[in-house]
C-alpha cells in the first residue's frame, strides 16, 4: 500500500468516525433533550415533593374519614 493511500484511507476513516459521533450526539439529544443534571434532577424533585403532597392529602382524608367514623 503506498504511503498516500495510507493517508487517504486513514483520513476518511478519521471523517467516517467523526460523523458516527456527530449523529449519535444528535439522536440522543434529540431523544432526551438538551436538559442539564441540574435540570433534570430538580424536575424528578418537584416530581418528587408532588408525590409527597398528594400521599399526605391522602393520609389526611382517611384520617379524618376514621376520625367521621367513631363519631
């Protein structure tokens, strides 16, 4: 093989590995978004605290709900 197909060969490998990177980038942004850890990880927290609102709001009702019932 000579020393300038060696280099041709080696640059289009260079660009081929290039472009798998940008579309892999690319489909997994576009899958998930461009949201940071610090974003995604407040949203699971407000995720998190609604979850804890309505399970108490729960709580209270059936609470007051035994509470009707000895009554």
């Amino acid at each position: 093989m000579s020393d300038a197909s060696h280099k041709r060969q080696l640059v289009g490998s260079l660009v081929a590995a290039l472009l798998i990177v940008a579309i892999a980038i690319a489909i997994v942004t576009l899958k998930f978004g461009a949201t940071s850890a610090a974003q995604q990880e407040a949203l699971e927290e407000r995720q998190e605290q609604r979850f804890e609102a309505e399970e108490e709001r729960r709580e209270a009702a059936e609470e007051r709900r035994e509470e009707a019932r000895e009554r």
